[in-house]
C-alpha cells in the first residue's frame, strides 16, 4: 500500500477509512434483518418476519440517505422483501 506524501492526501486517505467503515456498518445492518427474515421465512413465521420489517425500511432508508446505496436500491429491497413476507 502506497502511503501518501502530500497533506492533502493523507487527509483524503483518512476520510476514505471512515466513510468505508461506516458505509460498510449500514450495508451490514441492512444484510443482519434480511438474513434474520429469510430465517423466519424459512420457519413459515409470517408475524415475527413482518415484525421485522419496520427494522428492514429503516436500515435502507438510513443506508440510501448516507448514500450508501442508491435511493432506488433502498425502495427495492423493501419492495422484494415485503412482497416474499406477504406471499407466505
């Protein structure tokens, strides 16, 4: 790894740590109540998986408002998970 020289950026390498570190902490948030859903799909729990989805719409909104994910992304992921929780 190249380490910079110039102030300006080492500045840009430090704010490129952080914004990954966070960016992945709200890609993760997102990814722990899907794999906790896909769970209680597979257990036919239609109530405990639609209790989660307040959480689900959170984690998305939060990601795509960072910019994290793209606002569309956000509406689609809800949009798919809720339609699967509904179906069963």
């Amino acid at each position: 790894m190249k380490i910079p020289n110039i102030r300006s950026a080492k500045k840009r390498l430090r704010q490129n740590k952080k914004r990954w570190e966070l960016n992945r902490v709200r890609k993760m948030a997102i990814k722990q109540v899907v794999k906790q859903i896909r769970s209680f799909i597979v257990s036919q729990d239609k109530e405990a998986a639609r209790a989660l989805l307040p959480q689900l719409n959170k984690a998305t909104d939060k990601a795509a408002k960072h910019n994290t994910i793209h606002k569309n992304k956000a509406s689609r992921i809800k949009s798919r998970w809720t339609k699967k929780i509904e179906s069963l």
